[in-house]
C-alpha cells in the first residue's frame, strides 16, 4: 500500500537537497558558512561534502563540526595515501571491492580521486572482472542501499518511487534487470553492483557528475535457483515474472522517467536478456536518449579494435571475413554495426551480410534452421549452406581473418584453432570477449606463444602482458569503458535527442584513430588503459561536434569550441572551500521559500 509523503518531512528533504545542490554548483557565488543548512554531524555523513580530515580549523569551528574530528588537518594527499596503503594491503579483490564501496559512500571526492588517478589498478576492482564476484555475493556483502530498486509489485507506482531518491537533477540513468549479468547469467536483485559500477565510470573515465547520475534496478524476480534459496538474496523470492506485466513495468518506468527528470534523461540498458535487450531498444531508440550498452556499446568497442588490428593486417575491411563464436546480443550487435561499417566502406548491404558469419549453440545460422531462437535481427547474416553443427567445421569452412568469441565459455577456442588461425592469415585477428576473465574463450598467453606472436587479440577481460621470444606482448582490453563514458558525457552536455547507430560507429572510428603505432606495435588495439579518462573526453568532444554536423543536439547556442564546452562540465575531485564570501541572500531565499 503506498501512503502520501508526511509533509512535516518535505521541507526538511528540499531544504538538505537545494543545499547539496548549490554547493555543487559552479557558480562563484558560494554560501558564506553561516548559511549552510548542513552542519555539525550531518555534514560528515554528507559523502558529497565531507572532506574527513581535511577540513581546516576555521572550517570546523564555523561548521560545528570541532572536536568531532580528531585534531590534525590533511590533505587530500595524504588521505589518497592513506587509503592506498590500506587498500593494497587487503588480500582479495572482494575486499578491495568493499574497501573502496566504503569510501565512496563517505568520501566521494576523496573516492572519485583515488579512482581518476590510478585507473589501471582501480579499473578491475570496481568494474571487470572483479564486479562479476561482487554480483555473486551481493547480498553477502551488502550495508546499505546503493541504488534505487523497482520491482513488479511497484506496478502503477512507478514515479512515486522515483520520488522517493533524493536527487532531483538526474541526467543520466543504468538500469538492469539482472536477467544475463556478464557471462554469469540471471543474478536478479544482485545486477545492482552493474548498474553502480557502470556510473561509477562515468564518473571517473568521462567525468559525468556524480550526483547527475541514478543506477535502477528492475526487480521482477530470478529464475536462479540457488538465489532463492540464498538466505542473503535481497531481491524477490519468486520465478521471473515475463507475461504483460513485465512489459508494462518497463513502459512505465520509461515514463516515469521523462516526467521526473525530462525528455533528454539518458537511460542505459543493462545486462537484460537478449530477446528483451533487442526489442526494448528497438522500441524506445527513437522515442527517448537510450542505447543498450550490451549491444551497442561492445559493438562499438569491438569494431573499434577490428579497425585498429586492419592497420597491422593491411587488409581492407572489405576483403575480411567474419566469424563469430556466440550470437547473443553482444555478437549479434557487433555484427550489425560492422555490416554498416563494411557498407560504408563500399560494399553492397548483400556482399557485407555475406562476409559475416554466426556460430551459435546449435551451429551456423543458415537459412534452412528453423529453430525460434533465431531473431529477425540475426536472420541477415543466415547463409544458404546446409546444416552445420560443429563449430570447428564452420571455422574450417569459412577460413575466417578474424575470429570473435563471446560465449562466456572458457577454453572455445583451442590450441588447434589457434594454431590453423595462424596458418591461414599473415596477422590473424583473434578477440575473447566474454566476462569476467574466467569466461574468455582463451587466454592471452595461449594466443601469443601458439601463434609465435602472430595474432592479434584482444579480450573482454584484463590478461596480464605475456613475454614470448624476448618481446613482452600486451593485450588490447576490449572493454565498453573506451565507449559508454564518452557517449553519456556528450548525450548530457549536447542534449541529444536520440542516439543513433551512425553515433555508434563515429565512436568506434575515432577511438581507433586514437591507437598510436607505438600502441599497435605493443599488440595494443586500444589505446592504453592509463589514458582513458583524457581519451574519454577527447572521444566525447568529437562525438559532439558529430552531433552538431548530424543535427541530433539540441543545446544551443552551439558551443564553438566543442573540447572545451565538454571539459566545462567535468568533474572536479578537488575539495570545495567551505569559507568564500558571504552569500548576499538569505537561507530562506536560497531553499526557494
């Protein structure tokens, strides 16, 4: 049953949030402290505000927060330190993973820091392939809520819910329903940790304000026998619910959304089942600012590389052939895309179908199957050959330039496969998509020493770098971090109103002329991992001067100088001043009253 809001809490909830939400603000004019609505003990619960030790004397007596801190001032420096000692000397990454939840929900500027400016070891802990672990024991390392939970039982109640986070600017939202979470399937209520994980990033790799920023998720139960069975589930302990209903909870909280927040909210799809994955985003592309990152996303990120590798192969787009292990949402996506890529390279729409091929559990996608499983969306790439079940005929057959797996099953592809790979081509292209590092259908030690260091690979998941023959060989991470980051920043900024396919491959285009020789000669098809945020933001302006050219932004007047339009609305883990000048208005004034 839900009951109205007491209206004795409303004022008090609007007073904390216009607070929150000026001191974030970038004006000049700031508060003077006298008129701060939170102080003392609440702003150290604040994550947004509290700078833990690093507030001055005069901050503490002014704030009221004197003598509840110990003595001593630091800065921000030692505190990133301090934090650094204690988190490498935690023995798992589990616990890296909660050390650092920990500090995020008391510290955020402090976190967001620590995150910015040692990427490529925080990068695996609060993403993959750490985050697969995390969603497997959600309920066991659970303290407080993260995000807001919508469930089948809020049907009709939708927007009430919204109403209940605190935020009222929100720009951008991920949302799962936990049904396909990386290679480690249904995870129900456990999917949160994605969808945390995902914004997380964009702060930290685009700059995307943390504030701005909801992650939702859908609860409409788990077909997980072992999770309702897990005394620590925190989700719905029933079977997944899949006739209208679930259909008509999507529709309202696609609704709700845009009544809440506005038209342009960018809402990210999240790790939701193929069949629903394909026809949500084909339902809602042209209606809101929406992708799916499962299959939009790792297309691009996937071309991106496949672009990158071509420079070394020397062989033109047009003249490769395609074959892909596993044609779910991931590979189904980055098929489509690169159709489009190879088309726009000059071939006809046929001749690029033809290039592509499609392996699933059942075989070859050809024409003569009849089996349901096969969607309208996989139905291009079906060839006209008989009945091929084993994957290793298709590969002998078809003689692929580059092989894609994304299967999510470890050790697909072999010794042998790896070895006639490097028979047949000069440079192969080999990609093991699936996460967490666990689900790659190869590693890349067995990748470079089978093939002498001929492959070029790339993987879903972080491998460490493999020496062979005195040449230490790094692997491309084919991770949608290079993408999702940059396309929210410049959906937010730009007020785009659509996200179209074309956006997609621009993405994958100019991510792949970011890869250096230096990079390519390294075995990198990305650039380094080290650079991303800095990548991120250049990615971002570029795809806004697209969206310029392209006619989908609507912010205006447009900015002359897209790079730094995009830098200005970046975000600084630097802490505020909390003793300007004073503000000329008072509090009541300020809280809108």
């Amino acid at each position: 049953m839900y009951v109205s809001k007491s209206k004795a809490t409303l004022p008090a909830v609007r007073h904390v949030s216009s607070t929150i939400q000026f001191l974030r603000s970038s004006s000049s004019n700031e508060k003077s402290p006298q008129s701060l609505a939170i102080q003392g003990v609440q702003l150290l619960r604040e994550p947004a505000l509290n700078k833990g030790l690093a507030f001055t004397m005069e901050e503490r007596q002014t704030l009221r927060i004197h003598g509840l801190l110990p003595p001593t001032v630091v800065n921000q420096d030692i505190q990133q330190e301090r934090v650094l000692l204690n988190f490498n000397s935690l023995a798992t990454n589990l616990n890296k993973y909660v050390y650092l939840t920990d500090l995020q929900m008391r510290n955020k500027k402090l976190f967001y820091r620590i995150l910015i400016e040692n990427i490529e070891q925080m990068m695996p802990i609060v993403y993959t392939p750490t985050v697969g672990e995390v969603c497997l024991k959600y309920g066991l390392i659970y303290h407080q809520p993260r995000g807001l939970y919508i469930t089948i039982n809020d049907l009709g109640h939708v927007y009430d819910v919204l109403c209940n986070w605190p935020e009222q600017n929100i720009e951008a939202i991920v949302v799962t329903d936990g049904e396909r979470v990386l290679g480690l399937g249904d995870l129900g209520a456990y999917a949160m940790g994605i969808s945390v994980g995902k914004l997380a990033l964009y702060t930290a790799l685009s700059g995307v304000q943390p504030h701005q920023s909801l992650p939702v998720c859908i609860d409409v139960g788990t077909n997980n026998e072992k999770l309702l069975n897990d005394k620590f589930y925190t989700g719905l302990r029933h079977k997944r619910v899949t006739d209208e209903r679930y259909d008509q909870l999507i529709e309202e909280f696609m609704e709700a959304v845009k009544r809440k927040y506005g038209q342009f909210t960018l809402i990210q799809f999240e790790d939701f089942a193929n069949q629903n994955a394909f026809k949500f985003l084909h339902r809602y592309r042209n209606q809101y600012c929406t992708f799916n990152d499962d299959i939009q996303g790792t297309a691009a990120v996937a071309v991106s590389g496949l672009l990158s590798a071509l420079r070394v192969t020397k062989v033109p787009l047009r003249e490769n052939k395609f074959l892909f292990l596993g044609a779910g949402g991931a590979s189904t996506g980055i098929a489509m895309l690169l159709h489009r890529a190879m088309v726009d390279s000059g071939l006809t729409s046929q001749e690029a179908y033809n290039a592509i091929y499609l392996v699933d559990k059942d075989g070859l996608l050809v024409q003569s199957r009849t089996d349901a499983a096969i969607s309208k969306y996989q139905k291009p790439f079906c060839k006209d050959l008989p009945l091929m079940p084993d994957y290793k005929e298709v590969i002998d057959l078809v003689k692929p330039t580059a092989l894609l797996g994304a299967t999510g099953a470890p050790g697909l592809i072999s010794h042998e496969i790896i070895q006639k790979m490097s028979d047949w081509n000069e440079r192969p292209v080999i990609f093991a998509l699936s996460n967490p590092t666990s689900c790659a259908e190869c590693t890349a030690e067995e990748v470079y020493k089978i093939s002498k260091g001929k492959v070029l690979f790339a993987s879903g998941s972080p491998f460490e770098p493999v020496e062979y023959e005195g040449k230490m060989y790094y692997t491309g991470q084919g991770n949608n971090a290079f993408v999702f980051p940059a396309m929210a920043l410049t959906a937010m900024t730009c007020r785009v109103k659509h996200i179209t396919e074309h956006m997609f491959l621009k993405c994958a285009q100019y991510l792949a002329e970011m890869v250096t020789e230096a990079d390519l000669d390294r075995g990198l098809v990305y650039p380094p991992l080290k650079d991303i945020r800095e990548d991120s933001i250049k990615l971002a302006a570029r795809l806004a001067e697209y969206s310029y050219r392209s006619g989908i932004a609507t912010y205006y007047p447009e900015p002359m100088d897209k790079d730094e339009f995009i830098r200005r609305h970046v975000y600084d883990y630097e802490y505020r001043n909390f003793m300007p000048k004073v503000y000329p208005f008072p509090l009541n004034e300020l809280n809108g009253k």
